[in-house]
C-alpha cells in the first residue's frame, strides 16, 4: 500500500511539474527559448528531463534561455543530494547511506565567521535628499529584515503592468490542477481487485479511459479534430485567472463550445488530457475507422487501432512515444491475456502467440530504423489476425449488445470505468461535484457498450467513487451523494435475468489476510466501504466525538452495504452473521464501548491522584462515558435498535463490574477505600437502572435487570458496617473492663455518686454513634433498617454488659 501510495505521489508531482515548466515557458517570463538541436516546438522537448531550478533562474533573470543547458544541469544534479528551500544550511537529503559512511569526524567543526559590515557606498550628489535615513549598522539591517516578515500588505497588480503578458500555450485548467483542499489518508479504503500484472499505473488507466471515451463519442458522430492554431484574448484571459475565485470552475467562465465538442473538451480538461495528446488520439481513431464501411467505432480494438494509426513522427521524442506504445501494448495484454472472464479454449496457442507478437514489437524500437519498423509492421498484422477473434469471441451475452471484449478482465472494465467517473469532481474543489455532472455521467455512459458496465455495475462504481472522495475530503455533500447511489443499485430480485447473469460471472481471485479469496464484482466495490464503515463506526467515540453528525450518514452507508451484500451467494463464507440492522447496531456499540472504557481506563491508571481510589474515579468517568453516550450517540443508534441505549448502560455496568469484583471480595473492614469506593459505584449502578427503565418499556426494562449481575453494595456494606460497630463496642469494653479494675474512688457528694469512667464510657458511645452516622455507606431501606436494629441491638448488650461491670462500683 505504501509502494502505491509513493507512486501515487510520483505521479501527482510530475505532473504539477510539467505544469510549471509549460507556464514559465508558454509565458513572457523569459524573453526567448533557444531549443535544443533536432526540437522545433516545446513538444519536442522532454520536459521531465529539464531543471527547473535552471529555468527559475533564467526567469528571475530575465535573460535568454538555453533548454540545452537546462537539460544538461538536470542531469549533472540528478546524483546530487537534493536540498530544501528553507534557507537553512543545515537540512539536506543524503544520496548515500550515513550507515555505510563511517563515524563522523572526530575534530570541531569551524569556527563561524563574525558578520561584517557591507562597505558604506557614498551616493552622488542630490541622491541622498532622495532616499529616507536609515542606520547603516547591521542591528537596523537585521531589523528591517525582520519586519519585512510580517509585511502584510500584498502590492496590488495594475494592467499596466502585464500589458505585455503572453500566455498562448497554457492550458486554463492545467495551471490550477492542485487541489486546494487539504487531502485525508485513504489508504484503508482500497478496492478488493487484484493488481496488474503489467505494471499498469493510473496515468496509463486515465488516458486509456479518455481513449475510450473518444471511441463512443466517435460512434455517435461527435469526433471533431480540433486545430492546433487556437486565437486566444490574451488581456481578458488574463484578468479571468486573476479574478476568479477559488470556487469557480476554470471552463465555466470561458464559452464553452455547445454540443458534444464543448463536454468532450470539459472531459479533456477534467481528466488531465494533454491537447497534443487529444488531437493525436482522434485523428488516429477517424484513420482507423476509413475504409471500415458499416463498423461502428466503438466496435474497434482501440489499443491494437491506435498502434497501427499512429506514427512515431507524431510525438515530441521516442522516449513519449516508447512510454505510448507500452501502455498499448500493456493493455491489450491485461485486456486479453490476463484475467479473462471467458476462456480462451481452443484459442490458447494463440495467446501464447500473442504475447510473443508483444514483445518483439516492444523489441522493435531498438532495432535500426529500417529494420524495426519492417519488424514491428510485420508483428502489427499479425497481432491483428489473432487480437481481433480473441476480442470478438463470445462473452458476457448480449446484454449490453457489445461485441468487442479486448478489456474483457471485468476488474480492467471497472478501473477504467472508475477513471471516467473521476471527473465529475471539480478541479479546484475535490470536495465538489462540477456544474456538468448530469452531462458528463450521460456522457460516460455511452461506454457501457465498450466495457461491459450494466446499471447495477454503473451505480455501485459511481458510489464507490463518490464514498471514496468523502473519505479524501470529508465533504458531506459528496457522502449524501454516495448514500443516494448506493440506494438506487438494484436489489437481487430487481434485476433481469441477463444482468443476473453478467453480474454472476464477474469474479476476480485476491489474496487477503486469510488466504486466496474469489470476490464477486459487488464484493469488490462494497466489501471495501463496509469494512472502513465499520472500522469507524466500530469506535464511533473515537471517530466522532466531534462531528457526531457525520456518524448517521456512515451508519446509512454500511446497513445499505451489509443488506447488499447478504443477497451474495458467498455471503456465508464471508463470515456475515447479522442478519438484521440492529444485529449489526448492537456489534458497533459493543466494540465502541470495549474501545472507549479501555482508553478510560488506561487514563486512570496514569493518573496520579492521591485523594479518590482508581475504582472510585473510574466509575464517575464511566458516568460521563454513559452520559456522552447517552445524549450524542444513542439518538442516531436508537433509530435501527429501540433498546441501543440498554445495550449500552449494560455493558458499561458489566465492564465496571469486572473491575470493581476483585475489589468487594477483599474488602473486610470498613477503610477509607471502601468509604470511596462503594458510594461511587453505587450511584453509577443507580444511573445505570434508571437509565434502562426511562429507555425501555416495562417488560424490556426487565429483562436488561435480569440479566445485569448486581454490585450488592447495600448488603456488603452492611456487614462491613457492622463488624465495624462490633469491633468500636469491643473496644469499648475492654476500655471499661480495664478501668473497673484500675478505678479507686469515693463518693465526692450525694449529687456526684458515680466515677469518672462511667463519663469517659458515654463519650466514647457518643463519638462512636456519630462516626457511624458519618460513614455514608450506601444502603437500599431495606438494608439499612435491618443494620439499624442490629446496631440497636448491639448497643443494649454493650449497655448490659457495661451496667453488669460498673453495678458494683456505683452508688446508684
């Protein structure tokens, strides 16, 4: 995934290069381009092997600029280690490995010199009345510098000055391609389609697409060959690009041709086409249908088309051209060769033919002129007469009335598919669709003849693009979008008996965590949206803690996919078990929980307070837990399971319940723990069974109880109570047993008849009393009056036996 994310990025930085390179180029930027022998135009010239260091500088400048030289200076740094542009001295990329250079040196490094002044230059006469007065001493220049940082005043851009502004050859779209938005990971959200086995890249899939998409416009007579010569108003070109906001869509503030010829011309921009490459492509269409009386063009072998009609002399350098030809060469195989939906039979020797035909026409280029192109003629027509029964060979019925099947691999059918669909997504915003949805999706459908897609196949793709762009951009219009797609895809009993059919033979083999896996075309795209739904909505406290609004939409998404794929046949060895939405509401707010009362409680053991027990402050955060739960998610759940906020007052109470067990089972005596402790989990306990009575009918409410295993914190804390109280009486009397035999006294006056133990004793009973009334134990009525008549019962005995002892002592 990290290999294909890396090329990705490869990808995206070439071409936001290649776009810089044609800007400064096509501009007034440089006074004149001298080209490099055998280039007349700025086509001919690789542009990925020119330095753009080496062009800034000649535009900073203003001088002339050699792309000779420039070429050169690419390929002298291209060993070198690459640099950033921060200014900074002392960040580099290294070429070699630090760990095969040896330790660093042992001696210091230099000294740095101390700054020196410039020399103060004496300005003529009258200059200085000129110029305001400045500190010539380098604290003032370090000043100014400084300031200059926060200068927030942006210099305003007149007419006038760039009136002489040129930019012929710059393609409007082209030079605002970088999105705007800042992009999410998407890598979790991958299609289940196994890789090409040629390498194929997305630039290949996207302008093969583009190709394709000229092929079915060509079959409804929309195929117009534009002229390279454009007359452009370079002024109110201009002043568009600068007064357009970032909102705006490049083509909809130019006039847009009407018809076909102004979408297709939206399509070219929108997928990225070059206008060299676009003008090359139809012209090599229309000579590969001439002389095709009564054939269709979208009934041709596009790939094996375009390699026969169209020349090297077309393209700028033979590198472009070898890197055009494998791409055709790479899809005739994948679309032929690799992953066929329908087996060869008979044909199989042929297809071993066809892909020695391959490679001695990739084998050509390097051969002397006249002898590869003798060899790749020769190897052209011979690929003809074995492409063309391959392609025309019977495959998925009559369906979609194609005849043509070179992307017969449906996973090749659905990514080129997918590359189409890409543009309906505006430019300077990925998170919005264009103005030309409805015409470009209309537009693209004219491709279903060509690649097999049906209506099912169209809509589960197009949700598929439109979920994975909400996942890049988090933009909620899009996701609503996606949700609206993935309701209209036809149920099982919804879709005719062909279409049944087609669907059923569209398989691809993967291999995932648990092996080999064959997925179905469904399982491919809706596998993976389920899997990223659940994996959000598997910690929904996590995931949505701060936009919980979001979380409604992506339970939408995952109950539409889960009932779509349950309708598979496979569906049992996918390990489905639900079969209900609240089945499957009822796993995400158990695995949400887990997650959430585990992060709780790794929080309360790092927490360092020393004046309330882990126990007694992980039920209060349990408390906020359920609380949070109970007013930001349970509405959104509530709405596919009544019961989900019992399910989830239950589970927290079985979770705390689990830790607080070890816990009662050694609690002997009445501590300062337990007097922390047992007050905080009864009262979550208590919010608990509130909690599931408000939330569920009588009956239902029941049930929840029976099954919750109750803390019993008034019973223990009875006992605890009580062994308390015996052990203060215990003490009690020992105290009064020691002072009967210790105590000699004598009546001090008739008023006085008793001694001043028997005061000593009724103080103590009294500050017993009143610790016992301190405590705040928790007890349900019940309890507490049966702990009331013991204590009662407790102190008349102690009364007894304290009279017994100090009966014979006293003058009563």
């Amino acid at each position: 995934m990290e290999e294909k994310n890396a090329v990705e990025l490869l990808q995206r930085y070439r071409r936001d290069r290649r776009i810089l390179l044609d800007f400064i180029l096509a501009g007034s930027l440089i006074k004149k381009v001298i080209m490099p022998p055998g280039a007349v135009t700025l086509d001919d010239v690789d542009l990925d092997q020119v330095s753009v260091d080496y062009v800034l500088n000649c535009a900073k400048k203003g001088g002339m600029l050699e792309l000779s030289e420039a070429i050169r200076d690419y390929h002298d740094h291209t060993g070198l280690p690459q640099m950033n542009s921060t200014g900074s001295a002392g960040e580099f990329f290294l070429v070699t490995n630090p760990e095969f250079s040896g330790s660093p040196p042992k001696r210091a490094p230099p000294p740095v010199p101390d700054f020196v002044p410039p020399p103060v230059l004496t300005p003529p006469p009258g200059v200085l009345s000129s110029i305001p007065d400045l500190d010539s001493s380098p604290v003032a220049s370090s000043v100014s510098k400084s300031e200059s940082f926060n200068y927030t005043q942006a210099q305003e851009l007149t007419v006038d000055d760039i009136e002489d502004f040129e930019d012929d050859d710059i393609d409007e779209a082209d030079s605002l391609r970088i999105s705007r938005r800042i992009r999410n990971d998407a890598t979790d959200l991958s299609l289940g389609l196994p890789s090409f086995k040629t390498g194929i890249t997305e630039d290949d899939l996207r302008e093969t697409a583009y190709e394709v998409l000229l092929a079915c416009a060509g079959a409804a007579g929309g195929l117009i060959v534009p002229s390279k010569e454009k007359k452009k108003d370079k002024r109110s070109k201009l002043m568009r690009k600068l007064g357009r906001s970032r909102n705006e869509n490049p083509l909809s503030q130019s006039q847009r041709a009407p018809g076909l010829v102004g979408l297709l011309e939206t399509m070219r921009v929108q997928m990225e086409i070059s206008e060299a490459m676009d003008i090359r492509t139809r012209q090599g269409l229309l000579n590969a249908l001439a002389g095709k009386v009564g054939k269709r063009m979208d009934a041709l072998l596009v790939p094996l088309e375009l390699l026969c009609c169209i020349s090297r002399t077309e393209f700028s350098d033979k590198k472009a051209y070898i890197r055009w030809q494998k791409r055709q060469l790479n899809m005739l195989e994948e679309g032929l060769l690799n992953f066929p939906a329908v087996g060869f039979g008979e044909s199989g020797r042929k297809a071993s033919e066809f892909r020695i035909l391959l490679a001695k026409i990739e084998e050509s280029e390097f051969l002397p002129p006249s002898t590869g192109e003798l060899q790749r003629t020769e190897c052209l027509r011979s690929l003809r007469e074995i492409a063309t029964p391959l392609a025309e060979r019977p495959a998925r019925g009559d369906l979609t009335g194609e005849v043509c099947h070179w992307a017969d691999g449906y996973h090749l059918n659905v990514r080129l598919y997918e590359k189409l669909l890409l543009s309906v997504f505006d430019m300077l915003d990925e998170g919005k669709l264009t103005e030309e949805v409805e015409e470009i999706l209309e537009l693209v459908k004219s491709t279903w003849r060509v690649l097999g897609i049906t209506e099912t196949m169209h809509y589960t793709c197009y949700a598929w693009v439109l979920f994975r762009q909400h996942v890049i951009t988090s933009e909620q219009g899009v996701l609503k979008h996606a949700i609206e797609q993935l309701k209209k895809i036809p149920l099982k009993e919804q879709r005719g008996p062909q279409e049944r059919l087609h669907l059923k033979s569209l398989h691809c083999r993967v291999e995932g965590d648990q092996g080999h896996q064959d997925l179905s075309f469904l399982q491919s795209f809706l596998l993976p949206i389920q899997k990223w739904a659940d994996k959000q909505l598997g910690d929904y406290h996590l995931h949505f803690s701060e936009v919980p609004v979001m979380m409604e939409n992506i339970v939408a998404v995952a109950m539409i996919a889960q009932r779509l794929l349950l309708e598979e046949p496979e569906a049992a060895m996918m390990q489905y078990t639900s079969n209900t939405d609240r089945d499957q509401i009822e796993s995400y707010i158990l695995s949400s929980i887990k997650n959430a009362f585990t992060r709780i409680l790794q929080s309360v053991e790092k927490s360092d307070s020393k004046h309330e027990h882990p126990l007694a402050l992980l039920a209060e955060e349990t408390k906020k837990l359920l609380k949070k739960d109970t007013t930001m998610f349970m509405p959104i759940l509530s709405q596919r399971h009544p019961q989900a906020t019992s399910v989830s007052a239950s589970l927290l109470h079985r979770l705390y319940g689990n830790k607080l067990k070890p816990f009662l089972g050694v609690a002997e005596h009445l501590t300062e723990d337990v007097i922390s402790v047992f007050p905080a989990a009864d009262n979550l306990e208590q919010y608990i069974m509130e909690l599931i009575t408000s939330n569920s009918g009588e009956e239902t409410a029941d049930i929840y109880c029976r099954k919750l295993a109750p803390y019993q914190i008034g019973s223990i804390s009875g006992t605890l109570v009580m062994r308390w109280v015996n052990s203060q009486l215990g003490r009690i009397l020992g105290w009064v047993e020691r002072a009967v035999q210790q105590e000699r006294w004598d009546p001090i006056s008739p008023q006085q008849r008793h001694g001043s133990s028997i005061v000593e004793v009724f103080r103590i009973v009294e500050e017993t009393v009143d610790q016992f009334f301190d405590l705040k134990v928790p007890m349900r009525p019940t309890e507490l009056s049966g702990l009331f008549r013991g204590v009662d019962n407790a102190f008349q005995v102690f009364a007894n036996h304290v009279i017994d002892k100090l009966a014979p002592s006293c003058t009563w």
